[in-house]
C-alpha cells in the first residue's frame, strides 16, 4: 500500500483503477473502506509533480510571464513552472523552465517551500525555487500551444500583485509569497 | 462559445466531450484548433468554484483546522472551506463551511481576494473570505468521510506556517497570506 498514513487509519483499498489517462492527465479511483463509514469511492487526478520558479535579476526585478490558460479562458500573470514528467530532479526542471519559458539563466537556484496544490482532487507537490542573478541570454523555446510574454515587474509591486489577485494563478501568487523572506533577504 | 479570449485568438472548437464525471469530479475535453497550430486536444477538471474562510476571533486566534486528506495520504493544516455545488451565493457557502467544519459562526464576513487553484489543468476559481468576530458556539456538522480537529492558532504563527510550508495545502496558505493585510488592519 502507497498510503502508510490511511493504512494506520484502517482504511483499506478493495478496488483501483485508472478511469481516463492521457499524456497531460490521469485519473485515479479507489473504493475504500473504512472503519465506522463503511465503502466509498475516492477519485482524484495523479500528478507528478511540478516545480515553479521566482526568477529575480541583480537589478531587483522579478521576471514574471503572462500567457493563456484555456481552461479558464484569461490571460494569467504566472512565474515559469512546469511538470516533473519523467525527470526526478526539481531543480533540473526549475532551470528548463526558467531557460525555455523565459529565456534566461541563473547564478544560483535554492528551494524555499513546497505545498499541495489541491489536496482533495490531486496528488500534485509543488516545489518552489528562488532563481537569483537571472540574466536573459538567450531565446525562449516554447512548446505549442505556449504563447509567453516576459514582464520584468520590480519586487515590491509582484508582491503586491501576489497578495491583491492581480497574479490570477494561485500556485504563481503562493511562490512569490513564500520567496518573500528569501527574496528581501537579498542573495 | 463560453470562452471568448480564446475565440479572440482565433481558436475554435470542434468537439466537445465529458469523458468522465461522478459528483466530485468531472472531466472535459475539447478538441480545438487554433491558427498557425493545427489541431490538438485539451482536457481539464470543471468545477463549479470554491470557497476558503480565514476565520479570526476576537481574542486575535485564527481558527485553523486539521484534517486527513487522501490524495496526498497527509493529515494537512487548512482553512474551513468547501464547493459551491449548487449555490450561487460564495458568501452563504463561506458561512456554512464556517459552521459545520469549525463550529463557530462570525459577526462579520467579508471577500479579501480570489485566484485560480490550477489554471492549466482545473477551471475552479477559490474565493478568500475573511470571517471576524468568529465564536465556536455550535456543534461541528461533518459529513462522511470528514473528521476535522480545529487548531486555535496565533495570528503571526499562523502566517509564518502560510508563509514556511507548514501550511501543507496551498489553497488555504495562500487565502491567508491574501487576508493578511486585512487580518493586520483590524476590525
């Protein structure tokens, strides 16, 4: 069992299975049973993972980008993020997505949090890394259906925007917010 | 066509399907197609929106909860919160998940901001309420397969676990970080 936390609950998993999977989603449904409630189904979305990356330049800004989300139709201020899709090391990712969907390179990369982007409906940890010294030298690589425009917006106005909404993507707000510490602390 | 930036582009719909639903989850998938990109397929969770409560007493505690998630197989430090499966009102949803996950009710509710849970993969936009004057003065109602201890915490400490990742869930840590200013503010 690959749930030591609701095997000391006593639930037990007496049915599993895989209802829809694709390259970009995949579906998993459990009937369990537990003591006191009897059997239930639980189905939530298998993630592998992501990581989001804080990109700030020695001149204080941070490189945020604005791209399209089709499921909720807007155009949405986000930091650069991506899935771990078959690679095991975040901070690989975090230097992929950082050179692709901005184009840039860092001088140094630290972790500085990590949450559950939705912990009722999906597995997905997301890793949070503070990129420092970033420097645009060279040109984005960006996979269809990516349409990405760079904004390089001064730290205390991304916090801002982090805090107020106007950075619409949670998992992008959450990032700069705890990068916050790290960030003033200069680096 | 419910989604107007995306005909702004230029991008059409040819298909659309539900691969999959139960009464928690529901798939969709649309075959689209977009100048310059050819054809390619897009699957995403619809939800019908969420609410997160940042629920304050008096004595200046925040009233966080505690419970088992089965995803992630963690027990996670969250804010009372819930869907708005057939309710239209965010408010009334934020005073009933107030009720039945917390036991209190509140003098005073009010909307401190609002962001999207996973913008490339969920439609689901979460609404941020802050709850003042809140008073555990009742009974907690939880349903099947809930069972939610509540945590009075300090303000500060509260945010610092938001901000450090103690707060697993980034849903309820980042509703927090969004109340902050309100919650410094008074009231």
């Amino acid at each position: 069992m690959d749930k030591p936390e609701a095997a000391k609950l006593g639930w037990k998993v007496l049915e599993s299975g895989v209802p829809y999977e694709n390259p970009w989603i995949r579906l998993r449904s459990d009937r369990l049973k537990a003591p006191g409630r009897g059997e239930f189904p639980y189905t939530y979305v298998q993630h592998p993972g992501g990581v989001l990356v804080v990109p700030r330049t020695d001149s204080g800004d941070l490189l945020l980008i604005r791209q399209y989300r089709y499921p909720v139709d807007q155009w949405c201020l986000e930091v650069p993020a991506g899935g771990m899709h078959g690679e095991s090391d975040a901070a690989v990712v975090a230097r992929k997505e950082l050179r692709e969907e901005v184009g840039a390179s860092c001088r140094e990369l630290r972790q500085v949090g990590r949450f559950f982007v939705s912990n009722s409906l999906m597995d997905e940890v997301c890793r949070v890394f503070l990129a420092l010294g970033c420097r645009r030298d060279q040109p984005q690589r960006l996979e269809v259906p990516e349409f990405i425009e760079v904004v390089a917006t001064p730290l205390e106005e991304a916090l801002e925007m982090a805090r107020d909404g106007r950075v619409q993507d949670g998992k992008s707000a959450l990032a700069l917010l705890m990068a916050e510490k790290a960030l003033r602390g200069g680096g």
